[in-house]
C-alpha cells in the first residue's frame, strides 16, 4: 500500500474571461498554477492562503468537482491500485466519488431545505445503489450518532437546526459512505467560538474512528495550526511554502508566510502583535507580475526577483519557493 | 459622573415586537465609554453586541424600540444629551448621527452604494454636518482618503466602491467616518470579511486614526485575538446580557465569568496545545423566544448552582474599580 494516498502533479486550473459581442476569450486567469504536492495517508494537510490564493479552486479541483486544465490527481485507495481520476469515465468516476467527499464552508446554503435530515445524510447512500432500505437506515442512524446528532432529530428540516448542528450534518452526510479522504474548505469559520471548538473535536475524533484523511482549508492560522500535520502556503494560484506545522511556525523560509505569521492577532493584550505589512493587494491573477509572484510585495526583493521565477526547492521536507530562502533568517513566530 | 466619561449607557434594554413575541435582543446593559479609550464588546451571534450599537445612533430597525434605559451622551460634561430620548426626527438626533458618532461596518461592499462615486458619498457626509462648500468638501475628501492610506486619492475619490478591492473599500468606509471629526467611532466587525494581512493593516490604521483624531472607539466583534490587540475595556456579552466587564488584561488574565473562562478555552492557541482536544462549550446557544428565568448561560454553565443559577438572575460582584462579574458562582465564593 502505498503511503500517500493522493499526488497532484503539475496541477493548472485556467478560467477564460468572456469579452465582447462575440465573447472571445483572449485572457484567463490562472486560479491553479502548476501546483504538485502529495498527502499522506491519515494526516491533515492544511491549506492556507488569503482570498484569491486559488485555495477552494484547488480544494474542487482534487475531487474532480471542477475539471483542471492539466496535470494529473493520483489517488491510492487502500484496496486498489492507484487511479488518475482525470483519466476515468463519468461510470468509473461515479464509484471512486464514495471514497472522496467534501464538507462545505455554508451550513445554511449547503443543506436542501426540502429534505429531512434522514434524507440528507442518506442521499450518497442511495446514489450508489448498493444498500437495501434497512441498510440504509441503519447506516444513518449510525454516522449520526457518530457526529453526535440526536437520533429522534432525524425527520426533521435543516432549518430547524443551529449553525453548529448543521455542519454536523454536513459532516455525517459526507461520511456516510466511509471515504477514505475529506475536504473541509472552510468548514468551521461560519461558527460561533464556542461552537467551532466542538466541530474541531469532532473532525479529530471521527479522524481516528474512521482513518480518514483530511485537506483542511482554512485562513484562520490559529485553526489550521490546530488541526494539521502538515501546511501548505499558497499565494496567486502556486504554493510556495509546505512543510510540517512545527517547521513552518519555528523556522518560516519564504517572505509572505513570515508576513502571513506577523499578522495572527494574538488573543494576549500584553503581546501586542508587530506586523509585517505587506505594501498593496495580492495582485491581479489575469495578469501576474514577472518573476516570483510575490517580488512587489516582498520585502527582501532582488533584481533576480523580478526576472526570474523561483522553482520549489527541498530543505528535507521542507519544500519553499525562494530564491533567498538560505541566505535569509525570517522571524520565528513561536518556539514549541 | 466621572469627567472623563463620553458615554455613558445605563440600564439600556432594546426589545424587537415581532410575532413570534417579544425578543429581548439587550437586557439591561451599563457601561461607560471613556475619552480616548477602545471599548470591545465581544459575543457571539445573538448575543445583542450589533444591535447595542445600533441604539446609540438611534438606526434600530422598526420592530424594535428602546425600553428601558438612558443612553447619555456628554460632549459637555454639564449638560448631557439624552440619545435615549429624543424624538425620532429631532435636529440633535441627525446631527450626532455621522457628526459626533459615526459607524464603520462590516461588510464594505453592501455599506456603500454602487450608484454614487466614494467622492459622491463622502461630500454628501461632510456638506450635511459641515458648513464646507462642494469643492472645500471634495478637497478634505481627497485629503481623508491620503490619510487613510489609499494611493492616488485624487483619482479613487471618482471610483466606485465596485472598483476598489476589500482592504481599500474598508478604508474609504473609515475615512468617510472620520471625515467629520467624530468623538466616537463604533466599528462593527469591521475586519470579519478581510484577509489577516488586511486586517492588520485595518487594525493599525484605526489606533493610529485614534492618536491623531482624539477618538474613542466602540469595538464590536466575536474574535478574542482581535480584541485583545485593541481593546482597553472589554465587556463579555451573552444573550443580551453582559456576562463580564474589565480591562483587557483582567479578561485575559484572570477571567471569573464562566462563560469568559470557557470561550477563552475554546479558541486554538498557536504552540500551546499540538493535537490536544479543545475545551468546547457544551450545549448551544438557546433560542430568542425559550425564556429562561435566572442567568441566561445558566443551561451550558459548568458551574451552575441548581435551584440558585436557574432562578434568579445574578447580582453584580465587583473584583476592581473596572472588573466586574455577574454571576451567582462568584457572588457565592465571597460568603
């Protein structure tokens, strides 16, 4: 068996902009650029970006939700061999779909309102075909009880439900059918504090139940820190920073994690917060600048910068896209 | 009454009509708001954190009304203008509206119209509070948007909202409600929507604003991180009603509230529990309409004093001149 369970090579993503009359498509932006990671097998990898980093499109991307423009997503299911998706056929498709599911960031927009709860956790069951009635019911009643909704709650609508208890069906209707790998894109930072905390919980619990593998996509550095294994950086489509959690909060090697790190408000009145402000916006995607992607905003910025795209580079596991990654000695943000 | 007290809210409780019945969305709520001081109030959704604000510039929505309570407002500390009481229509009223409190909210998008330029929006602000002529108006306009720290005001200030990103719209929303020289400030989530680097930048912006335009400012928001870079008083609300009040330093130091103790469990710290569980809260945040005699957390309260907690609502126990805590938990250790 082998132990990444999914690796993405040279993954693109290009959306053509419609202009005109005629709506010719002369410009598109590059949501996914070239992008290659792997995910192991029963870890959670953490995906962090601002908007407009290309985090969801890649989240959509890797469960075939969307259809890339190149590249190649390699799954290794734990009793098969491995399968490029973007090579199988809608039928074939169809099956490995149990395997890989996606909790959503909305509880309120990601549940039918017209159908039961039952029916809502039920619905993947009863598209693969392959469970009786009964099967199906006590299946539900199962994975509800797992995600700690309560039972006699089954026949209910989702509007009868609270924030939290939502995203708890929302997960139970994911994993109603075992999958094997999960992607949660943004799935708790619609939540009250207190509320969040539980839905953490219980992602970490049904993890070891259940040996499930996580892509966790999130903006919030304090909840990503939390949860994963491992983290990527993305920024303008392209990762520039992975490597395992400790690594990057103690020894950050590309500038923008270094700023991203500088600008978690920290819940301690006595440690105020020193930024690291990074001048302008994240850049126009139609049109990304020369060079590395970041040089306009980086602080430590050289001539070769400007010119050159920098290519991702090993440090062990450690993989950073910098020229200067060696030479520069980027703050620390915490020593664990 | 203290002299350096700006506004001062006592007892202030705003009910929504609806037909479903009565919503006390805030429940007697006092406290001060001091010259040149950040006031935050933190709660979760529901808690009546947006809709306390709402009350001191009188823009509550037309289902509710306020019921009980003064809210004074002392730019002459002799002579109080009661916010509370003045008719709806009342010369006063538009004049502190925008002129002495102003309001930077949320969402930047939906809080500017896309029909009017920024410029457009900002001189109709300044030429209705000040006696400034069309062209004096767009000229402290353009200055306002150089302040805030939006390159080439001359040409933004003929933009619309829909042509400036998140960061740049949220601070033309606070150049817009500084353009008038407010004493107070109520900013209403205003970094929820933006990116952390954003939102530092955000952060810096408004304490440095507050340096130079002699301001207080009033707070709102549900992230404990946030508040704590800002703050210097926090009040803790819960249901309508203020669970905790004190500096920063005391609410994130010594915390004595239940509710205060176990929201400041619940968030992850970074590095300071790797894998471990986080300490959620129990149960959920009641309805509006399940009225509960006693204190309001009482059913998610792990320390709740049966037949004490559940039927009569807390008196105040004060730890410090600025901490102070309602809960019968407290009140019961002193004996």
């Amino acid at each position: 068996m082998e132990d990444n369970i999914l690796v993405v090579k040279n993954l693109s993503k290009e959306f053509p902009i419609y202009k005109g009359f005629l709506r010719r498509s002369n410009m598109s932006v590059k949501a996914v650029n070239n992008v290659s990671f792997e995910i192991r097998r029963g870890e959670t990898l953490g995906l962090v970006g601002e908007s407009g980093s290309g985090k969801t499109t890649l989240g959509r991307l890797v469960l075939r939700a969307m259809e890339p423009t190149a590249g190649e997503i390699v799954y290794n299911f734990a009793d098969e061999k491995s399968v490029d998706i973007l090579k199988l056929k809608k039928k074939q498709l169809y099956k490995i779909r149990s395997k890989i599911q996606m909790v959503f960031q909305d509880p309120y927009s990601s549940l039918n309102p017209r159908m039961t709860v039952r029916d809502i956790i039920a619905e993947t069951l009863v598209a693969n075909k392959t469970m009786s009635r009964s099967e199906i019911d006590n299946r539900v009643r199962e994975i509800a009880d797992l995600c700690k909704l309560n039972l006699e709650h089954l026949r209910r609508f989702p509007h009868a439900f609270s924030g939290g208890q939502r995203q708890r069906i929302g997960i139970a209707r994911a994993l109603a059918v075992n999958p094997e790998f999960v992607v949660c894109d943004e799935s708790v930072s619609a939540l009250d504090v207190s509320v969040q905390a539980e839905i953490i919980n219980l992602f970490k619990e049904l993890q070891v139940i259940k040996d499930i593998t996580y892509l966790f996509i999130a903006h919030d550095l304090s909840i990503v820190e939390h949860i994963s294994d491992r983290i990527i950086v993305m920024y303008l489509g392209q990762i520039v920073e992975e490597a395992d959690k400790k690594t990057l909060f103690e020894n950050p090697m590309h500038p923008y994690t270094e700023a991203l790190m500088s600008a978690i408000p920290e819940p301690d009145p006595l440690r105020k917060m020193a930024p690291i402000f990074l001048e302008g916006e994240i850049p126009n995607p139609i049109n990304p600048p020369t060079g590395c992607y970041f040089h306009p905003r980086c602080h430590y910025a050289t001539e070769r910068c400007k010119k050159e795209m920098p290519c991702r580079r090993c440090f062990g596991n450690h993989k950073v896209a910098c020229h200067r990654a060696e030479e520069l000695h980027l703050k620390q943000y915490i020593k664990y | 009454m203290d002299k350096k007290t700006l506004l001062e809210v006592k007892d202030l409780s705003v009910y929504f009509n609806l037909r479903e019945g009565v919503l006390k969305a805030v429940d007697g709520v006092s406290f001060n708001v001091d010259k040149n001081s950040t006031v935050g109030i933190v709660g979760e959704s529901g808690s009546g954190k947006s809709v306390t604000a709402q009350a001191f510039m009188r823009i509550l929505p037309d289902t509710a009304e306020i019921k009980t309570g003064e809210i004074n407002y002392y730019k002459d500390p002799d002579n109080p203008i009661k916010i509370h009481a003045l008719p709806d229509k009342s010369p006063i009223l538009s004049n502190i509206r925008g002129k002495e409190i102003s309001m930077i909210f949320q969402e930047p998008m939906s809080a500017f119209s896309p029909l009017h330029t920024i410029g457009h929006q900002m001189i109709e602000c300044l030429m209705l509070h000040t006696p400034m002529t069309k062209q004096e108006a767009r000229e402290r306009s353009i200055e306002m948007l150089a302040k805030v720290g939006i390159s080439n005001p001359d040409k933004r200030v003929d933009q619309y909202s829909f042509e400036l990103s998140g960061g740049m719209r949220q601070r033309a929303m606070i150049a817009i409600a500084l353009s008038t020289n407010p004493s107070i400030v109520i900013a209403d989530e205003p970094t929820t929507s933006l990116d952390v680097t954003i939102q530092a930048q955000i952060l810096k912006l408004m304490k440095d604003m507050q340096q130079e335009f002699n301001m207080s400012i009033i707070f709102i928001t549900h992230n404990l991180g946030v508040i704590a870079q800002m703050a210097d008083t926090i009040q803790i609300m819960y249901l309508g009603k203020i669970m905790e009040s004190g500096t920063a330093e005391e609410i994130f130091y010594e915390p004595r509230h239940p509710y205060t103790i176990n929201l400041l469990k619940a968030i992850p710290k970074i590095g300071s529990n790797t894998g471990g569980k986080l300490e959620a809260i129990p149960g959920q945040i009641p309805g509006p309409f399940d009225i509960q005699k006693g204190c309001k957390f009482c059913t998610r309260c792990p320390s709740a004093i049966k037949g004490l907690c559940d039927q009569r609502s807390p008196e105040i126990k004060k730890y410090s001149e600025t901490h102070s805590v309602f809960c019968w938990k407290c009140l019961e250790q002193e004996k």
